[in-house]
C-alpha cells in the first residue's frame, strides 16, 4: 500500500511497518517507522525538506525514538521533530557540530531537487542541519524493547565511524542504512573506510535476513545484493584496490566509489 502525503510517500511494509520516502530527492531517501505494542521506532530523519514529525503522527500516537543509522544530512534532517533522539556514540560530536558548513549543505539539498513545489514554508535559504543532543547513545548489541517486537543495534562502521544498521531477528528484516543499497555506494569521504566497509558488509551478510530495507533508491531489493556487494568487495581486496583513491566501479545493480 502507498499513499502520498505532500513531500513524502508512505508504503506500508507489514501490519506494523512503514517506509516513508523522498523521491523529490536524488538522493530518494528512505525512513522507517517500526510500531510495537507499547513503543514506536523511527530509523532514519530524512532530509528535513518536509515535516517528517508531521507523518509520524499521522500514523501512530505511540512515544517515537527517532534513531539514525548515522550523522549525514540526508538522514538527520527532521530529528527536531522528535523529543527523544538515538546516536552511535561515535558520531555524537558530529550531531552536536556537523562537519560541513551549512552552505555546501544548502547545495547539496538544491543540486538534489526534482520538484518545483516543495513543502509550503520550506526555505532552502533558512535551511540548516540540525544540530542538538542525543536522549541515547548506541552500542553494539543494543536493544529496542517496543513491546512485543525488539530491534538490535548492529555496528557496521565504513561509510562512516558510527554507522549502525538495525536487524529485527523475529522477521528478519535488516535495515542497512548507506552500508547497502542499489546506487553508488560512496566509501571515498576522508571519515570512510574501506577494509571497514567490507568487514560490516561481511558482518550483515551473515545474518542471513529475510528482507532488506535500504536506506536510499530502491526498496526492491533482497539479501542477494548484501551478497554481490561482499563478492565486489572481495575482488577490489584481491587487485588491492580496495583503498581510498581508486576510482569508481560498476557491478550488476550498484556501484562502489572509492
């Protein structure tokens, strides 16, 4: 089911989990809200453009966390929408202080826009990345207890030093944020690394989930792309090119830019 609400476009995924997306955007952003019996989980802020908090009520009265897989623009946008906020402890400075001036942020929101109507009140001059505190700081291992549905923190740094997917074990659904999905995955940024990447990519192919939800493009894909990402990574290791500095490469649905 699909339903589009101003910016954004909201597709239920299950009973009680719902994408919310940008496709304004080139970056195509995806947000996901998770509802158990006592408590809501939002994983990802989008990028601030629409009133995400304005969504999230729409669809539950339940107490939010809004817990990003990492501190980039595109995923922190609408957290001062949310009262309660959940980080990597190592990306915390970085919400406090985001690491790049609001003017390159300004350009990358409008080199990405694909519509001319954007939100009513939505000034791409006054934008800015939030900045504030987190109400939690994540770890490896963490647990979200939402009632009867509980969704574990999995540290994947690479495409950034905190960088978390979340995996709900019940359903097997893995929530990869920018470790994986079909577009260019970027691992060249001076804060990524690349042996890193590999190792997370590793670390969720592992598990073996049932369905994957990233966090750009695409929502259909599957557990074989984790698969085809680990093959790719694997190959530039073997021709040492798995390194900042080596270029960009095309595989079949994606490509890895380092």
């Amino acid at each position: 089911m699909g339903m589009k609400q101003d910016w954004f476009t909201v597709e239920r995924l299950d009973g009680d989990t719902f994408a919310i997306s940008e496709y304004g955007h080139r970056e195509e952003m995806h947000s996901y809200l998770l509802l158990g019996a006592a408590r809501a989980l939002l994983i990802d802020a989008g990028l601030g453009i629409g009133r995400i908090g304005a969504v999230v009520s729409e669809l539950t009265a339940l107490p939010v966390t809004a817990a990003v897989t990492h501190v980039h623009w595109d995923h922190i946008g609408g957290l001062g929408d949310f009262e309660r906020i959940a980080v990597h402890e190592n990306e915390l400075q970085w919400l406090k202080a985001f690491p790049l001036p609001r003017e390159r942020v300004r350009e990358l929101v409008s080199q990405g826009l694909r519509r001319s109507a954007l939100p009513e009140g939505f000034d791409l001059c006054a934008y800015t990345p939030f900045q504030g505190e987190a109400q939690r700081t994540l770890r490896d291992g963490d647990l979200f207890d939402l009632g009867g549905r509980a969704v574990e923190v999995i540290h994947t740094p690479g495409h950034s030093p905190g960088h978390c997917c979340f995996y709900e074990r019940d359903r097997g659904f893995l929530f990869t944020g920018d470790l994986i999905y079909a577009g260019q995955l970027d691992v060249f940024y001076p804060s990524t690394d690349p042996i890193s990447f590999g190792q997370s990519v590793k670390r969720v192919a592992a598990l073996s989930p049932v369905r994957v939800f990233p966090g750009h493009h695409s929502l259909e894909i599957g557990p074989e792309l984790i698969a085809g990402v680990d093959e790719a990574l694997c190959l530039l290791e073997r021709e040492d090119k798995l390194r900042h500095g080596s270029g960009l490469f095309t595989f079949d649905g994606f490509q890895i830019r380092l």
